[in-house]
C-alpha cells in the first residue's frame, strides 16, 4: 500500500516503485469521500474492504447522542430507527468505520453528520478517550456484543447534540427518552446485538 508522506523510498523498500508526487492535488477530503474520479492512492475499494472484514478487525466510533440542559446535565437520550437490510425497522445507535487518514473526532463529527444530517451541530469531547470499548463478534455468543458482517473494535462516545436534526438515508428517525424515566428501559429493551448495553454504560459514566 502507497505510502502518505512523500519521501524518496530506499532501495527495497515495499513501497520503492510509488512514483514521485503521486498524492500531489490529493486533499484530506479525497482521503474521507474519495476523489470523485477513482479512490485515492492507498484507498481500498469495496471489494477489498469487504475482503478485510473478513480478516481483520476493525475500528469504529459508536455515539450515544445526548441533549444537555445548562449545566451540561443529560436530560435526553435520543436513539436512531433505521430501516435494516431485510426491511425491517431497529432501534440503534450512530456508528461507523473510522476511515483511512481520518483522524477520531472526524470520524464522530462525520458519522454523526451521516445519521442526523449537517446541522446536528455535535459539541465534541475535549479528549478522544472513549467511555468506554466495546468490541463487536461476527460469531453469535462470543460476546454480547455482535455485528454479522465483521470485528469491530468500537471506541464509544457520549456526544451533546445542540441542533436539529434530521435522518439521512435509511434512518427514519431519531427519538429522544429522558434517562431517568421508566421510558429509558423500554427503549435500551429494543437495541439489539449489544447496544443496549453501550447505553447502560453511558448513562452510568454520565452519573445517572
């Protein structure tokens, strides 16, 4: 795989025959939504990233969205419903892959965008350090987290959204529970695969 910073390659070094200035024109934004024309140098394309799952665990930001009052209390936990690929309707949260030259607070700012639209208008976290990781099994029962396609190592983040939102895609809404009512159970009762579980431990590293 092509090499990011452009120096002259040794002798024998794997990436010895990348041509002088090959990244020149390429922007971060290229890296993250591709060139428009063909993928970025490096860039893997989706057969080859379906290949990777197979082998190869991979890095993802899971995001509870939260809505806080002035004290930066949670007073709001909101969760997606989506459309899955069977036609059926599931209640989740906003997750995705961390992409190759994308730093970790891109990645939440992106994802989030990608679920909830542009104005969502995310307050990140001053540190990138999770709440916590949850790491998610392509094989029912190792754990009780499971994501039929892949291992994923999640990085998971509870993020205030200060705008409005509106679903993207297959996302058809996003609802809002207060956590400290009865309502709370009902809706964690709903997230499969594990991501109940994430909620219960973002409402306890939030104090509630």
């Amino acid at each position: 795989m092509p090499v990011l910073n452009d120096e002259v390659p040794d002798e024998g070094d794997y990436d010895e025959g990348r041509r002088r200035g090959e990244f020149d024109g390429i922007t971060p934004e290229d890296f993250v939504r591709g060139s428009g024309r063909d993928n970025p140098p490096g860039w893997l394309s989706a057969s080859e990233i379906q290949r990777v799952r197979r082998q190869t665990p991979i890095p993802y930001v899971e995001v509870v969205p939260v809505r806080t009052d002035d004290f930066g209390r949670v007073v709001a936990v909101g969760s997606l419903l989506r459309v899955t690929d069977d036609g059926s309707v599931s209640r989740t949260l906003i997750a995705g892959r961390v992409l190759f030259h994308e730093t970790i607070r891109e990645a939440i700012v992106r994802n989030i965008s990608k679920d909830l639209g542009e104005i969502a208008l995310p307050v990140l976290p001053q540190s990138p350090t999770p709440f916590s990781v949850a790491e998610f099994f392509p094989t029912p029962g190792v754990s009780e987290f499971y994501d039929p396609r892949q291992h994923v190592v999640a990085l998971c983040y509870v993020v205030p959204i200060a705008g409005d939102c509106k679903p993207q895609d297959e996302m058809l809404d996003v609802e809002w529970t207060d956590p400290v009512r009865g309502e709370m159970d009902v809706v964690i009762s709903q997230m499969g695969n594990g991501h109940g579980r994430i909620v219960r431990q973002a409402l306890a590293w939030a104090g509630l």
